[in-house]
C-alpha cells in the first residue's frame, strides 16, 4: 500500500539509506463504465498528463489500477485483454487502454450479450493489434478451450486468469467498489470527480503534493 512522505520514518532501511518518499495516486478505472473514460481521457489525452510526467515527476507516481465491475460480465474480459497487452508489451498498456475507452461502447452488454466469450477475445485481441501488438499473441492469452485440461480440469481459466486473481485481491483489500475510485496516499479522496477540468486537477495537485 502506498505510504505518504511524511511517514517515510517507517520504511525499514539501512541507516547509510535515506528512503525516497514520494506521494502515490492511484486511479482505479473500468474499461466499460464511461465515468472511468471521462476521468482517464482528462489525465491522459489532455495537457494534465505532461503536467503529471515533469511538474510532479519527482515525488507523484499515478498508478492505474484495473477494477472489474462484475455486473458487467464484459468488464473481466476487456480487463484480461488489458493484462494480455501488459504481460506481452508493457508500454503499450496506455495505448491500449486509450483505445478502450475509446470503444467502449463495442463492449458494453448489448454489444456482446449474443456473442461467445472467444469472439469477443478476438475482437479484444484485433484492437490490440491496432497498438502495435500481435493480437494473435494476444488471442492465444485470452482463449479459452473447449476441452478438458490435461488433468480433467473444466474450470481452469486462460493465460492471465492468475493477473487477475492478483488485481483482484489487492483491490477487495482497500475496499474498492465503485469506479472511478481515487486513492492518495493510500487514502480514498472522494472530492475528486470524473468530470473535473484540467484547472481543476492543477489546482488539488498543487494543494496536495508537496
């Protein structure tokens, strides 16, 4: 869990060591739920995002983390299609994840609710190829088999389900729910809002990160 600077006396370290303390913001977004779109086009496709890589580069690490909302059974999916892209091209995890937001919509219920599970992982694994990743590579970490494991196992997931039990657990730990949810410092901070500006985002990081 992340750890405000001002506590950084707690860090167990060598006494020759003077632990970096840094401010940690973490944003847990849903690849289908449009409030995490609006709050992750504000902080990636805007001038906030350069604002976070220079201004605040030496003691902010933001930190995107996934948060499946099960009551869209598409949720899991878009999000191992996202664990995929990470495990086989770690920098194209931003690209991808702009590309799904930006089609969103293609995954929410009425979109998917007539097709299999496996063809919405090529559909997913297609988009990720439009980031510059092998979406055959991706497929092949997404399918799901229609035959018995070699151990008779029916129920044994696919090439990321345990990136997804990891995500999983760490969430349910800090207890969050409902996406958009912001942490800082380890801190839920519910005055933050999907639909604040660019001025508005300056303004509480200059208030709050020092």
């Amino acid at each position: 869990m992340a750890l405000a600077p001002k506590f950084a006396g707690q860090v167990l370290a060598s006494s020759s060591i003077q632990p970096k303390a840094v401010h940690t913001l973490e944003i847990y977004l849903d690849y289908v739920c449009p409030f995490s779109a609006k709050i992750f086009n504000t902080i990636h496709n805007t001038s906030l995002k350069q604002t976070l890589l220079t201004k605040y580069s030496n003691n902010l690490v933001t930190v995107f983390r996934q948060q499946i909302q099960p009551w869209h059974p598409s949720s899991t999916l878009t999000h191992e299609a996202a664990y995929a892209v990470q495990r086989l091209s770690p920098d194209a995890f931003y690209p991808f994840s702009a590309a799904l937001f930006e089609h969103q919509k293609e995954y929410f219920d009425v979109n998917v609710v007539n097709e299999t599970r496996n063809a919405t992982y090529k559909r997913l694994a297609k988009l990720a190829g439009t980031v510059g990743v092998d979406e055959n590579d991706v497929y092949k970490l997404l399918a799901i088999s229609d035959k018995p494991g070699e151990d008779g196992s029916l129920n044994a997931g696919n090439g990321v389900t345990a990136d997804v039990k990891v995500q999983v657990r760490q969430n349910r730990l800090v207890g969050v729910h409902v996406t958009p949810t912001v942490l800082f410092d380890g801190i839920v901070r519910d005055e933050i809002s999907s639909g604040w500006s660019v001025e508005q985002w300056e303004e509480w990081l200059a208030k709050n990160v020092v």
